[in-house]
C-alpha cells in the first residue's frame, strides 16, 4: 500500500487514498527504524508488522467499501488475529536476546525476520526522510 518513495509533502499526501496514506506511514516506520540502525548501530532498532488484527481500523473501510466488507465477511475471521495475538511480535522482538535480532531488521509475526521492499532497503531515502525530520522538529521548536 505504501508509495514507491516516501511522501513528505502534506499537500500531496492529502490527495492520497487513505491506504496510500497508512503504506506511507509504514514505509517510514522501516526506514526510521534502517536509519537510526545506521546511525546508532548500538541502539538496536527494528520495525514490526504485527499481523492483520481484527481492530477498529478497518471501520471506516467497512462502511465505505463494499468490497472490503464482503472480503472481511469471507475471509477476514480466517486470517485476522485478536488484539492480544497481534501483541506478540512487540512482545518478541521487546524480549529477545539482542544477537536474535538484526538491527535495522523488519520482522513478521512471530520473530520472522522479513523482506523489506525496494523502497525500504534503499538508504538514501532513509537519511532525507531522517534529515526532513529533523528539519521538521527544528521549525516547531524542538
């Protein structure tokens, strides 16, 4: 769901669907997480996905689109977790021993280290993204 490259842009990133929007700010979870793997490699730093959970999230694309109530009527309760399975890769990833994880690693439930996207693994775009930020936290004060 996340665009080819990260968008900054507020402006542009309203026109955007509300999936490209929530793809956008995952994509930037993995690249913040590469990053500060990268900066501080001895802070260990990882991004999780933690399953498909059966949360409010998907209410108001349930009564947008019929497409994606019929899908979640049909397969939803085959591959949705419950709140409590979803926490188990925080957990995981929070209590593993730190030579079980790579740093700036991406890891699907539970403790399965993942393939990252193109546009994740890509370092250049990972330091603007760092760098806009820091730009971003300067202009308001912080």
């Amino acid at each position: 769901m996340a665009p080819s490259g990260i968008i900054t842009d507020a402006d542009a990133l309203e026109q955007k669907s509300t999936w490209t929007r929530y793809g956008n700010s995952k994509l930037a979870n993995v690249l913040f997480a590469r990053e500060l793997s990268r900066r501080y490699p001895a802070i260990t730093s990882v991004s999780l996905h933690p399953g498909v959970i059966a949360t409010e999230l998907m209410g108001p694309a349930m009564k947008s689109s019929v497409l994606v109530r019929w899908a979640n009527q049909l397969i939803g309760k085959l591959v949705m977790q419950d709140v409590h399975q979803g926490a188990m890769n925080q957990l995981w990833a929070a209590t593993a021993p730190r030579e079980r994880l790579e740093n700036g690693g991406y890891y699907t439930p539970v403790g399965k280290l993942g393939k990252q996207r193109w546009a994740a693994r890509e370092g250049e775009m990972g330091g603007k993204l760092w760098e806009y930020t820091e730009a971003e936290l300067k202009r308001h004060g912080y």
